[in-house]
C-alpha cells in the first residue's frame, strides 16, 4: 500500500464513498436550498457553479483534508517560488513568472528572471506591431501578409488554440496558419495559395531539433528559396527557441530569435515567444490583456483559502472521481465556438502532464493518475457523443463553460445557445425517471429507453464575455487544476518521458524505409508491415 492509499483521508473517502454512492443528486437539491449558493466560487471572473457534483458537506471536506495531507499549499508556494519541482529535469517550473505582471521579483538560482521576461515580451510587440502596420518587408519589398507558425506539441497546440479562441480580436488582414504534423500535407496545404514574397514563417521549436518541425521548417525554406532565391531567408523566417546555435545555423539572424527558458515547458509555453503568433495575430495590447487574465488567476489560486479556491476544488472534485468512483475520462466541453481547440488543448496539458504511473520518487503508484481528456463545443457534441454522456454506462464528469455575451448578436443564436448549456447541465444531474416517463404518456415498451438515471456530475463555468482577460483566466484555471492533481497524485506533472520510446524507434524504422529493408532486430510484426509497405509503395 502506498503512501497515499494508506492515508487516513484516503480511507475516509474510501468509507465516504460507500456511504453516499446510493444518494442522488435530486435528494441532495431538494434537501437544501442553498446547494447552488454553497457550492459555487467566484475565481477572477469566472463563476464556477459545481453544485451538480455528486457532494456532501463532508466529501468537500474530506477532499479538504486530504488536500492538506498532501501538503498542496507548500507545494504552489514551491512552483511560485522556482523551486526545481520538476525533479527528473531539475529545473524549476515558472510558466507563472511569465504573466507576472507585479513588480515582484521571481528568483532562478538567485537571479531574477523579470526583466529578461520583460525584455522578450518588448521585442515580440516591437516586431508584432512592425508585422501588423506592413513595414516588416520580404525579400521583394512586399509586406508580409501571411504569417505560419511552425512547431508542434506545446510549441503548436497552445497559439492555434489562443489564436482561434481569440479571433474576434484579430486583424483579419493577416493569415495566420499553423504547420504541425509531418505529413506534408499539412504543409501543402497551408501553402498552396499563398505567395512566399508575401509569407513570414515562424520556426517555433524549444529545442531547434524536434523532427517534424525540423523537416517542416527545412520544406519551407527550400518553398522561399526557390522561389526567392537564399538570399530571402533572413527576410521570411523568425525563431522562437532557447537554442541559439541551431538558429543561427539555419540561417536566423539572432536579432530575429525570441527566446524562452528551459524553466517554461512546451506546454505551459502559450504566455512565452511561443505565443508570437498569437502576439502578431491580435496585437501586443491585447495579448498583455491575455497575460494579466492568467495573473488574475495566478493570483486567485495563490492566495484564495482552498474552500474558495476554484482550480483546488477542480482538482480535487478530479480526484474524487478518478479514485473512489472509478471515472476513466473527462470531457470539456465550451458553449462557444471560438473554444472549439480548448478541449485539445487541455488534452495534452493534462494527459502529457498527469499520464504517469510512478510517483516523483519512481514508486509504481497503486491508484488511478490523470483521465482521458476530450471534449468539442456544444451544440455540436449533443447531437454525437451526448448519448453516452446522458444513457451510457460511463461516468464521465464533464465541464461546461458559457458566455452571457455572444461576440456576434444575431438574432436568437446565443439565447438558444445558453438554454442548451443549461439543459444539458439539468438533464445530467436529475434525469427523468419512469414515473416522469409515464406522467408524459410514453409507452410503456419504452420507459426503461426513454428514462434517464441522471446523478451525472458536470461543473457550469460561466463569464460574461470571451475577452482575452476571460481566456486567460480560463486556461490558467484549468493548468492549476492539473497541477493540485499532480501534487495528490505525488507525481511529477512536468516532464514527458513518455514521448521518447517512440522518437528512438522512430529514427530505426526511418533507416529501414529510406534503405529499403526490414531489420533482423525487428519483431515479426513490424517486419511484415515493413514488407508490405514496400511493396504497396511501388
Ligand atoms: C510539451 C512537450 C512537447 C513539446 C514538443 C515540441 O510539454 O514537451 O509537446 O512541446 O515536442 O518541442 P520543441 O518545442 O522542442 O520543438
């Protein structure tokens, strides 16, 4: 038994559990008033209202205790501090320095990190604004019209989804894309109609080594070359990287390279030069308002006590479904279009982050670690994967995010939009039982289809508008929320070890495709599929 499981909170949630499993959620609505009122927080501007969780008193304060023997509160003043939390990397993790907007300082190994922060975020609007007014030239004297964004992972999912959530800020003038899969079909078709006299590419790679960027970033230079001739590259590429010997060497004038630290991981990176594309396509002033959204929640969740601390009781309602009621997945699901990314987004942030299963000191864990994240906007998802949601046999606590005020008015659009969040939000945590079902005159053939168990847990986030404040406010909510889980969990939620099997054996099966041949060092399997691949290729 590990240290955690053998934890008298762990074991009173346990026995919890078993006690209230049977208690549905319309019995504890009916039981008191003021469910909605006591179990909702305000957290920047964000309303969270997670009264539809299956909850009593006590499981919040169980989760409460367990959250202090797990020491959450030392460890975020740990991360807030720099200490080297992410101990298999030995670095410390301070995506939070980069949207500090006080005059505080933040101290890597003495040194304060502010004003080269500072100093980035300068040259990022200084380029930005000379991208955004025509005056950054190609090598023909044209204006740059199309901006691509090159990078993948964190160096990719971040900005596109920043980049669509916040288009209505964007200058619709300029193209923005982005190029991320190796498949040259992305790069294909991200070129095709454009103009490279007119295109500015940006090479987003921390390390200036990962693969697919490298062979993204190689096609767009010969794509420039060609038809510009090599002297054109230092006027139609930039570079966002900590790796200023491999810029260089491709050709980047370091003038044009905007850094980052091994301090910011790929995919805490989005307030970093990562967010460049970002920058460019909405304007320094409104990425600043961007970052002092993620402060505003930087501040909430460092200084709220944990009853009022919204990415703490997220965390914690996470665990409480993952460990004692055996939930396997999460679904995030945003009434708003501009969020259709965001689910994505937070799949990679928390499964690339809580996807362990060994504690920080390398123990095999004997309990369940992060879920399976997914999600897509409503309404869309109604009309495919709800069924499950609503009938299925799995649990799956899901989150709705909503907006009073729609970007767009046009006529009854967001009304209906809203009533939709608000009924599935209903109809999932009460249902409709067979009584109902017969009150309504369906056939009785068809109760046990046309009855609906409900007790399904959703959390209902709601802002008045999606401005670049409430987005930041948003996504620093949901990276705190998989960090408390990782703090319970014990496990490191900042590397990704997880990732390199994969990229080694990826370079052996490269050599055998370019040289034609299986490898004797192969399994029978991958051989076959080897020969069959060659000779489906001819
Ligand atoms: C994120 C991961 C990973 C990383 C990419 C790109 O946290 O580390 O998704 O961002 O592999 O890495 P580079 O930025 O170094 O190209």
């Amino acid at each position: 038994m590990s240290e955690l499981t053998g934890s008298e909170p762990w074991k009173a949630l346990q026995a919890h559990k078993q006690a209230v499993e049977r208690t549905h959620m319309r019995d504890l609505f009916a039981g008191n008033p003021e469910r909605a009122k006591q179990f909702s927080v305000q957290a920047a501007d964000l309303w969270i209202d997670y009264s539809k969780n299956l909850i009593t008193d006590e499981t919040l304060n169980l989760l409460l205790d367990l959250a202090k023997s797990r020491d959450v509160e030392a460890k975020i003043r740990a991360m807030f501090a720099g200490e080297r939390i992410n101990t298999t990397e030995n670095r410390p993790v301070l995506h939070t320095a980069l949207r500090n907007r006080s005059d505080e300082a933040v101290l890597v190994d003495g040194q304060d990190v502010m004003p080269e922060i500072r100093n980035v975020l300068q040259r990022m609007a200084s380029f930005s604004n000379l991208v955004r007014s025509g005056e950054w030239l190609g090598a023909t004297g044209k204006p740059i019209k199309n901006v691509i964004n090159i990078g993948i992972g964190g160096s990719d999912l971040g900005p596109v989804m920043a980049y669509e959530a916040l288009k209505a800020y964007s200058d619709r003038s300029l193209t923005v894309r982005f190029v991320s899969n190796v498949d040259g079909t992305h790069f294909y078709e991200a070129t095709q109609d454009l103009d490279p006299a007119e295109t500015l590419f940006i090479v987003a790679s921390k390390t200036f080594t990962t693969d697919e960027t490298m062979t993204n970033a190689g096609t767009a230079r010969r794509w420039v070359a060609d038809a510009l001739g090599e002297s054109a590259i230092g006027h139609h590429f930039v570079a966002v990287s900590t790796n200023a010997e491999e810029v260089s060497k491709f050709g980047i004038d370091l003038e044009n390279m905007f850094g980052f630290w091994d301090w910011v991981g790929g995919r805490y990176s989005l307030c970093s030069a990562i967010g460049l594309p970002v920058m460019v396509a909405i304007g320094p002033d409104n990425f600043n308002r961007m970052l002092d959204g993620f402060y505003a929640m930087d501040q909430h969740f460092k200084t709220a006590d944990f009853e009022h601390n919204a990415p703490v009781i997220m965390a914690l309602l996470g665990v409480w479904y993952t460990n004692f009621w055996d939930a396997q997945s999460e679904a995030i699901l945003p009434y708003n279009q501009y969020l259709s990314r965001f689910a994505a987004y937070f799949q990679q942030a928390n499964m690339e982050s809580n996807g362990k299963s060994v504690t920080k000191d390398g123990q095999y864990v004997d309990y369940e670690t992060g879920p399976v994240v997914w999600g897509k906007p409503g309404t869309n998802g109604q009309h495919a994967f709800y069924q499950l949601l609503h009938q299925g046999t799995k649990l799956v606590p899901a989150d709705f995010i909503g907006f009073a005020k729609p970007h767009h008015s046009m006529g009854e659009h967001h009304h209906k939009l809203v009533a939709n969040l608000l009924a599935q939000t209903q109809a999932l945590a009460f249902g409709k039982t067979a009584e109902e079902a017969r009150a309504e005159g369906i056939d009785e053939a068809l109760i046990a289809h046309r009855t609906f168990h409900g007790n399904r847990p959703t959390n209902t986030i709601l802002a008045s508008e999606l401005t670049p404040e409430t987005f930041g406010q948003l996504v620093a909510l949901y990276e705190h929320k998989i960090f408390v889980e990782g703090v319970i969990w014990g496990i490191n939620s900042f590397d990704q070890w997880g990732v390199e099997l994969g990229k080694a054996l990826a370079k052996d099966a490269y050599g055998s495709i370019i040289n034609h041949q299986t490898d004797p060092k192969n399994d029978s399997s991958t051989n076959s599929l080897l020969d069959k691949f060659f000779e489906l290729e001819n």
